[in-house]
C-alpha cells in the first residue's frame, strides 16, 4: 500500500487522398505530412493521417493527431470526436487507437498530448493542471469546430482515465460539446486529495500540503520543480516484484513492450499536486443533461468505484457499460474488449 500511495501522489502513409489533401493544405495550422510512424499500435490502410498544431487559451501550443475517413468528400461536413489520453500517457499510445478505429467507421477523430507533456508545448515539463488540461478539450473544440470538413454542431469528446475527469468537466460548461464517453475513468482530483478509495485522513492531507509547501520553495531554489522518476526510456520485459497490484498494472503498460513510449513519463511534476487538492472536478456534472454521457469501465478495473459514483451523480440521459473480464489498462489498448460497437452507435445517436 505504501507504493500505491507513492504512485498515487507522484501519478500523477498512407498518402493523404486527394480529398483530403486539398482540405488539410488549405489550412496554415496544419502540419507538413511525415512517414514516420511512431504509434504503439499498427497504422491503418484505410484512414489518413495528419500531425497538427493550435494554440489552447494559454497560447500554449497542443500537438495532435488527426485521423480522417479515406472516403472523405470536400462537399461534406463530418461529426468529429475529440480523443484525451491516459493520465501520464501521449497521443501515440490508446488514444490513438480510439481515434484511428473511430475515423475507420467514419468520424473525424483526433487524439492530443495534453499541455507541457507529449509533443505539446508548456515549460516546465510535465506539469499536470486540472484548470489547464480542462481546457485543452475546448481547444480541440476549438480547432475540430474551424475545420472546413467537420460540422461544429456534432461534436463529441472522449476521456480515457484520468482524461475523463477532464472531458467532463469540459462539458460541464463547453456547451459545444454535444456528447462525452468515458473508459476506465479516473478522477485525479479527488484520488489525490482523498487518496485511494478516500482513506487520507485529514491529518495525512495537512502533512501532504504542508510537504509540498516546502518543496515549492525547493523547486523556485533550483529553478525547476523536481520531477519524481518515471517508466524506463526503453521497454523492459518483467514487472518488479516489490510492487503493489496497481502499480505493477500501470507498469505492464507504459513500462513494458505493450504500451511503451519514450515521451510517455508517467508521474508529473510533485507540486502539481496542490491544484488537484484545490480544483474539484465534477461538482456540476449534472449540468451537462441533457447531452448525453456514456460511462464505460471493466469488470475488473481497480478504477471502477470513479465510474459507478460519477454515473451516480450524473444526470439522464446517460448509460454503463461494463466490459466482462477487462482491467483498468484493458480498455486503453485491447481492441477485442474495446466496446467500437457501442463507441459507434452512441456517437451515431448522439451527432446526428
């Protein structure tokens, strides 16, 4: 339990068809194509891709990834879907595969890095903001509502763990999102006030707070904020046997061949941590009715209790799905547990 609660406070081409090409070169905020493929799943034949860059409200510049049908047609407007990351995770791991599987079955999709991680922009790295990572949905509502292809009345969004906090609290008050799923959500906010499953007591809190008061004045000292150590820059192949089920979970992913990305750090600067105590994340989710939530976790997931309350005090309509056999991580990156079906149908509905 003790390196549970340590994880848990330091956790923190294919040518682009003609169609497409004349669309995506029209616009100046789209990236130069590259052949380089530097995803941890394999690349589709039946999607085109694209890099692309927009600034959020902070002027902090957010990298992403698009992914358009190959049948794209210049005369039509798409439904789009925004796509967040794992906590700690990039663009080129799960989020990818949802956003590329998505434009397969005929969506403008697009996974993003979050600000000051990934390929985003933001110093000093690998800060982790509630207010700032809420607002890196918007944006890519932003840039996904500008594009001459997509129609910016079908705009969909959806948080993979700790990014599912994120994306409703976006929709809570982005009324130009019109629907939100969530798999194997985490909410960072209250996991790192409250601890795991709420058992910090208030004394532990105050101990926290007062830790991170003193390493602030460490971090303004040194000139950088001190980064706890993160995955190994290259895969390895066995988890340490010293580690709690959890975290040896989150190593079978990100550490191991599985899901393993050299800009995948993992834990997030330590003072970090003070907004997350500060910034509730789901206070007014019952705001977001009548759009529609879809909440969808595995069986099995060590997370499930952030997806049964959230649904608890969410308004209708929305609906649970509960994944037979799946862990927290297996709905990351198993495309054979992944529910596309149900992904499909509910955006089907819901941008029509």
């Amino acid at each position: 339990m003790k390196t549970l609660c340590m994880w848990l406070n330091n956790m923190n081409i294919r040518v682009i068809s003609l169609a497409a090409l004349l669309l995506l070169t029209s616009v100046a905020a789209v990236s130069a194509a590259s052949d380089i493929w530097d995803k941890t799943f394999t690349r589709s034949d039946k999607v085109d891709h694209q890099k692309v860059h927009y600034h959020n409200r902070y002027g902090i510049t957010i990298a992403a990834d698009m992914y358009l049908p190959t049948h794209l047609e210049s005369s039509k407007k798409y439904p789009a879907i925004l796509v967040g990351t794992p906590y700690g995770g990039v663009k080129e791991q799960g989020a990818g595969i949802y956003a590329q599987t998505l434009a397969q079955r005929g969506f403008v999709a697009m996974a993003f890095d979050e600000s000051y991680n990934g390929e985003s922009s933001g110093q000093p790295r690998h800060v982790s903001s509630p207010d700032i990572f809420v607002e890196d949905f918007s944006a890519g509502v932003d840039f996904l509502g500008t594009r001459p292809f997509v129609d910016r009345k079908k705009i969909g969004v959806i948080g993979i763990c700790g990014s599912g906090g994120f994306a409703l609290t976006a929709a809570q008050v982005d009324q130009r999102i019109k629907a939100v799923a969530t798999l194997s959500m985490y909410d960072m906010s209250r996991v790192i006030r409250n601890g795991w499953k709420d058992s910090t007591t208030p004394e532990q809190r105050r101990k926290a707070l007062e830790q991170l008061g003193e390493q602030r004045w460490k971090d303004f000292a040194s000139t950088s904020p001190l980064l706890p150590e993160g995955f190994p820059v290259e895969a390895v192949d066995s988890i340490p046997q010293e580690m709690d089920p959890i975290s040896s979970e989150f190593w079978e992913y990100y550490a191991m061949e599985r899901g393993h990305h050299p800009r995948s750090h993992g834990p997030f600067t330590l003072t970090s941590n003070m907004a997350f105590m500060n910034f509730p994340l789901m206070n007014y989710i019952k705001s977001i009715s009548p759009r529609p939530i879809l909440f969808i976790m595995g069986e099995n997931a060590h997370s499930r209790y952030f997806t049964e309350d959230a649904f608890a005090m969410a308004a209708e309509p929305k609906e649970l799905v509960i994944v037979p056999g799946a862990r927290h991580i297996d709905l990351y990156d198993r495309v054979d547990m992944i529910p596309f079906d149900k992904l499909t149908s509910f955006f089907s509905q819901h941008l029509k």
